[in-house]
C-alpha cells in the first residue's frame, strides 16, 4: 500500500490483504518480512506507514482499528487502539514535536498519538 524510507536508507513498505511490513536494505540487497499480528477482528492488513525519527516503522491497521509499530530490535509490533469504533485509520504522519496524526477514515476524524519514542 505504502512505501518509505528511513535514515539508514532502508526501504520499508505495507502489504494490505497480506497483513506484512517488508524492509529492503539496499545495501545487500535482501528484503526481510514481518508479520502483523492479528485479533481476527476484521480481514485486511496493513495501510499508512511512515519511519519516526528514531527510523522506527509506525503503520495504521484499519482492520484491528489501530496504530502500530514495530521494534526493529525486537521484531516485535505494538498496537495502540483507536478509541473511536470502527475508526478505520488509514493516513499518518508525525509532527516535529513526535505526535502522531492519522485519519480516522469509518468515522470521517483525525486523531493524535502522542508515543513514547
């Protein structure tokens, strides 16, 4: 769905039906698949995704009515609920004071994260 790259170069990018976040290293040349964890809350994966400053991918789940992000160290995704149901976010972007803004497509919003980087 969506495509980025962070600081280091690395190219990471969403797989909506999927449910995956894929790292390229240009460098190498190896690409590297994660997969979302699911609830089984709704069909679909991954949309919007952007690389924070730290380079840490963050990822809007429409499916699971979340935000997520992903620790490259620990491979490991963390998911914030959107309080709003059925919210669907889609968008998101971050401002130069770390809060997240993403939109809330199902519920015609824009909501604000505000993480602990």
């Amino acid at each position: 769905m969506e495509v980025t790259s962070d600081a280091h170069g690395i190219i990471w990018a969403t797989t909506f039906n999927a449910g995956l976040l894929i790292r390229f290293d240009i460098t190498t040349e190896q690409f590297s698949y994660y997969h979302a964890p699911s609830t089984g809350a709704g069909t679909g994966g991954m949309y919007g995704l952007l690389a924070a400053n730290n380079n840490t991918p963050w990822i809007t789940v429409p499916a699971e009515n979340a935000i997520g992000c992903f620790d490259t160290t620990t491979q490991h995704f963390t998911y914030y609920r959107i309080p709003t149901d059925g919210s669907s976010p889609l968008g998101i972007a971050m401002d130069a004071k770390n809060f997240l803004w993403f939109t809330e497509a199902g519920s015609n919003k824009i909501g604000q994260l505000q993480p602990s980087l």
